[in-house]
C-alpha cells in the first residue's frame, strides 16, 4: 500500500512538473508575441508618421507645380 501511494505521489509530482513546464513555456510564448506586437504597432505608428509627411511634401509640390502652371499661363496670355 505504502509503495502504491509513493508511486501515485509521484506520478502526481510528474505531472505538476510537466504542467509547470508547459505553463513556463507559454508564458514565454506570450511575452515574445507581446514584444512582436508592441514592435509592430511602434511600425505601424512609425509608418503612419511617414505616409503623413509624404502627403504633405506631396500636397506642397503640387502646390508648386500648380503656380508655375499659373505663371506660365500668365506669361502665355501677356505674349
């Protein structure tokens, strides 16, 4: 009786060990996907920052090219 409760007392504890590795791993698992997502919105925001500085160097361009067109238009008119 005595070896069979040693015997179960031990599969017990080898399953708590084998859970509590399972557990640890996972919870690795968790802190990289965390990483990977805060460094994919840090991206994201980066990116967002980038397209709104393009748009604007974009909408200054053709502010310009849209006043060389006038003047050229003018200097057409006054020919």
């Amino acid at each position: 009786m005595l070896n069979h409760e040693k015997e179960v007392s031990h599969n017990y504890y080898n399953e708590l060990t084998r859970l509590r590795d399972i557990s640890f791993n996972l919870d690795k698992d968790i802190d990289a996907q965390q990483k990977r997502i805060d460094f994919l919105r840090s991206e994201a925001d980066n990116n967002e920052q980038r397209i709104m500085s393009i748009n604007d160097m974009l909408a200054q361009r053709d502010d310009a090219i849209s006043r060389t067109h006038a003047k050229i238009s003018e200097a057409h008119q006054q020919i």
